[in-house]
C-alpha cells in the first residue's frame, strides 16, 4: 500500500482514536514544558478562585443559587466543614468541571488529610489536565494531580490504581515521560494483570514506535479484560502502521462485530482498504 494511502486511512480513525485516548495519555508534551518538583501542587499562573469564578459562567439561575447556597453555608461554618466541600465538589461534578470540583475536594483534604480525600482530588485534577488544551494550564493541572497522587503514595504506598494514573502523569505531560514509565513497569512488576498500567504501557509503546511491543501490551489487556473493545481497534491501527493490512482489517472486524455504538467510520474503512491492492 502507498504512504499516501496508507497515512489517509490512519487518519480516518482518529477521531475514534482520540475519544478513546481520553481514558489513557493522550500526547507527551512536544514542547518540553512541565511542572518542576517544587512547585508540584502549587497553581502558579492559575488562581483557584479565578477558576471557580470563571466556571459559574456555565451555570443557569438555578445552579447559581444552590451554588451560592453551598458556599454561604461553608462560610459561616469558617470553611472547615468537610461535607459542605464535599457537596460542593460533587455539584461541579454534576455539572462536568473537574478542575473546579477537585480545587474543592482539595480543600477538603488538606482538613481530612486520608488517602480517599486525596485521591478525590487526584482523580479530578487528572480529569481536568486531560480535557484542557492549553499548554501551561495543562502543566499546572498536571503537577497538581502529581501533588495528590504523591500525598496517595505516602499514605498507601501500595495503591497500584495511583501509582498507574501517578505514572501516566509523568509520561502524559511533564518533560519526565521515563519517570511515569518506570513506576508504570513497578505496578506491572507487582501485579501483571493490572489493565490500565498494561494499558497505558501499550499507548506509549505506540507513541514511542515500538509497535511489536505495543501489540503485546494490548493483547495482554484483552486477555485481562475481553470486553475491552476498542483494543481491537488499536491493534488494527499498530497492524496498518506495520503494513499488514490483512490483520489490520481482522481486528478491525473484530472491533466492529463487538463495538455498540456507531462505527461507520471504521467499517468504511474497513472497506477502503479491502479495495487497495496488496
């Protein structure tokens, strides 16, 4: 198959691609930029409250109500009434603002200082740095999920899911992309069938073009987890980037016949390339 072809049919799967990389590193940064040690956990540039301002554009009237409610509430208890922040964070969880809901499940941490609280804020912070598009945001995030994953660790150095999404950090979006791979081997060296560290595994070896390996990866999720359909299309993108077409077009069938929801992109695809000369 010609470059030309070839590069026109990965493309057409991208939009796929990226809906499903939303749940795994999206891209290392390209330009070097990354949250040092210290100032892991600090929002320099990013005012919190600058931020919780800005997202009570996205509320209606009543919204703001119940917000303003929550927070006159949480004053008049000094600001230390950990399920009135609680309440807070899950409302902006409702309404799809990470970045605001974890500067509140934060605060809430900083007063119950447990692995939980902690780990309430990593997860959202993560979410955040992962929606956001520009770069330096994108760096502060980050660095305050690291932050969180790290206050996570200290408490429960055991805990494989944050030293996954810990290692994902480093590799997604710090000039340190090594440092988020080892602890990622670490989580497989301590439990093989971990899916998402094998997971995320996989999306860097495709990023850094060790295909063979990223097809390993894969495969090993899909032997952890058979439900786990768009592996199959992953695997068929790695297959059509090595210039096998006749695999390329195996998984990609396989990913159709499981997928439950619309995938006409990828059966058109699919038909494209059975048309193409070997």
């Amino acid at each position: 198959m010609k470059g030309a072809q070839l590069r026109g049919i990965l493309i057409a799967g991208t939009v796929l691609l990226s809906v499903a990389l939303y749940f795994a590193p999206s891209q290392v940064n390209q330009d070097g930029t990354s949250p040092k040690e210290a100032h892991e956990g600090h929002m320099d540039g990013l005012n919190p409250d600058d931020l919780l301002r800005s997202a009570r554009v996205s509320l209606d009237t009543a919204q703001l109500k119940n917000l303003d409610f929550f927070e006159a509430s949480l004053k008049k208890a000094g600001n230390k009434d950990t399920a009135l922040l609680d309440g807070i964070g899950r409302f902006w969880d409702r309404n799809g603002v990470p970045a605001a809901s974890a500067i509140w499940f934060e605060r809430k941490a900083e007063i119950v200082k447990s692995e939980q609280s902690y780990l309430d804020a990593a997860y959202r912070y993560f979410d955040s740095f992962r929606m956001a598009n520009d770069t330096a945001v994108r760096s502060i995030l980050v660095g305050k999920a690291i932050a969180s994953y790290k206050k996570v660790l200290e408490i429960n150095p055991g805990n494989l899911n944050a030293k996954t999404d810990l290692g994902a950090c480093y590799a997604d979006g710090t000039s340190e992309p090594m440092k988020g791979i080892m602890l990622l081997r670490e989580v497989i060296a301590a439990d093989p069938n971990h899916e998402m560290a094998q997971y995320n595994l996989g999306m860097l070896s495709v990023k850094s073009g060790q295909l063979d390996k990223a097809i390993e990866r894969f495969n090993k999720v899909l032997e952890i987890n058979p439900g786990r359909n768009e592996v199959h299309f992953f695997i068929g993108q790695v297959f059509l980037q090595k210039g096998d077409t006749a695999q390329a077009i195996r998984s990609y069938e396989t990913f159709i016949r499981n997928a439950q929801y619309d995938v006409s992109d990828v059966i058109k695809m699919v038909e494209t390339l059975k048309k193409k000369p070997a």
